[in-house]
C-alpha cells in the first residue's frame, strides 16, 4: 500500500482462528451472514480469521513499526511466530528501525517488543500512549484465570490465552524502558513526518489509530479500534459488534462511529490490527448501501 510517498508493507506474525461471533456477545449467527466473505473455511467450518502481525512505514527518512504480534510462543487459539522473517522478508535489518508505535499494549500488539530479555529493535524509539502504560503497568493490572463467560470484559488479558510470565506488558517492555517515548493522542499529536496519532480510546484507555499523510493523501492504521470490517460499515445499533475486551464500550463505540464517519466522508482507505492479511479496504456503496471492499494491489 501506498499513501502518498508512504510505503506500508504487512508484517505477519500468525492468526487466531475463532468462530463468528467469539468476539461479539451480542452477534446472532445470522447478523454475520451479509459478511460470510470475510470468513475464511477452516477445519470444515467457516471461521473468523484474526491475523495477528503489524506493519512497516516508510515515510521519508524513517523506518517505522507498527505493532508486532503475539511474539514467539503463542498460546492457542493464537498461532504464530513469523514476525521476525517477516521483517527479514523486507530486506531491512533490525538495527535500521528507527522508531516502533504501538497502537496499545495489549499482549497480541507488543510481542516483539523484545526477545530473551533484549530489544528486538535496538536503535529504534518506542512509542507508547502514556494512558495505556499507565493501566498496563500499574500495581492492579493483572491476568485472570477465570472463564471469559465469567470474565468477558478481561478475555485478552486472561491466562487462558497467553502465557503471563513471558507476554505481560511489564515483561515485554522492561528491555526497552531506556527507549520509550511517551505520548497521549487525547490530542491529534504529530508523531513523525507524516504519521498523525489521533485518540481511538475506549479498546484500551490509551488506543491509537495512526493517520499517514502524504502529498494530499490519508490512510488509517486502525489498530484495534475495530476487529473486523462489518464494524465500518453496519452501524451497531442492536449492540452486535460489542467486542468482548473494550475497557470502555460508550468509549469505544463512540470512537468507531467517529472515524467511521470520517472514512465514509473522505474515503479514507485504512488496514486494522487483525484484518485477513492485514489487507487495506475502503468503504464503498453498492446498490445504494455501504460496504467494505478490500483494495487489491
């Protein structure tokens, strides 16, 4: 993808593979039927893929990362492990990363932070919000053992799917404390040349969404402000697309119908943090109604 002359590239690490409605309390198996397409036919039953990864900007003289998957040892649903040749696969070194955003710290987004107690990225800046380091890593934080139907506001910080003792943010991060740069995008804050960090809160209290401009050009780099394209374009009005782990809902939703509005007004293409291939799509209207369109290179 390209914004302007901002060259974005997919790094996938793996994918979780979950049904439908996993994520959505409130989805009926018949309100996912309009997006049977971005179901993905695994194991004989059609499942929601969940690409876990990040992506590579660049944007002039600055070599940016963007998230970085559930790290090396996934736990289950989670699979992966393939964000380092990934990275490789560009041709780049690590050492020539000059900055690393994180659109929010939860353990699918940071998990190559660092690797055997060493920045992963040793020369790059870590760009953190300081809203989610400080829920992150505050005294209280902590993960669960409990059943997310006991639990669902805590799925992703729940043990059942990581392994604490190596994915907690306060793990992760310690190797690369002496290179964060801390943020708060309550503001539109200008992050880099061409990288704005705009508030996405309510996913997790410190959720960016990263706008890339380029010569009279936009894109979104959504992070988990949304999980799946339907959140673009239905607009939530029976509660279907309540995700499970949102710190904040009335936040959240807000936040969506937000850049929602701005995507359908401006045309703005955007990529989430766990779209099929970490695949850029637009809105569009078809007969009249708003549907998401991959955009294919």
């Amino acid at each position: 993808m390209k914004i302007g002359d901002i060259e974005i590239l997919p790094l996938i690490d793996g994918e979780a593979i979950v049904p439908g409605n996993a994520f959505y309390p409130g989805l009926k198996d018949e309100e996912w039927k309009p997006y049977d397409a971005l179901l993905e036919p695994v194991f004989h039953q059609c499942v929601h893929l969940n690409t876990l990864g990040g992506y590579l900007v660049k944007a002039g003289d600055r070599l940016i990362v963007v998230d970085g998957g559930s790290g090396p040892m996934p736990k289950f649903p989670f699979a992966g492990g393939g964000f380092r040749s990934a990275f490789a696969a560009t041709g780049y070194n690590r050492a020539d990363v000059t900055d690393v955003v994180y659109t929010h710290l939860h353990f699918d987004h940071i998990g190559w932070a660092s690797w055997n107690g060493e920045s992963f990225f040793p020369n790059a800046t870590y760009h953190i919000d300081q809203r989610d380091w400080n829920w992150f890593l505050s005294p209280e934080f902590g993960f669960t053992d409990e059943e997310v139907a006991n639990s669902m506001a805590k799925l992703e910080l729940s043990a059942d799917f990581c392994f604490p003792e190596n994915d907690a943010p306060a793990v992760r991060l310690k190797p690369v404390f002496n290179q964060i740069e801390f943020l708060q995008a309550d503001e539109e804050v200008e992050l880099l040349p061409g990288v704005v960090a705009l508030d996405g809160s309510g996913h997790t209290p410190g959720q960016v969404v990263l706008e890339l401009r380029s010569n009279g050009e936009k894109g979104l780099l959504l992070g988990d402000l949304v999980h799946a394209q339907p959140e673009l374009v239905d607009d939530n009005d029976r509660g279907q697309w309540n995700f499970i782990s949102h710190t904040d809902h009335d936040r959240a939703h807000e936040a969506v119908e937000r850049f929602r509005k701005r995507m359908w007004d401006e045309k703005i293409p955007a990529a989430g943090g766990h779209f099929p291939g970490l695949r850029w799509g637009h809105v569009v209207t078809d007969g009249g109604k708003r549907v998401w369109e991959d955009i294919r290179g």
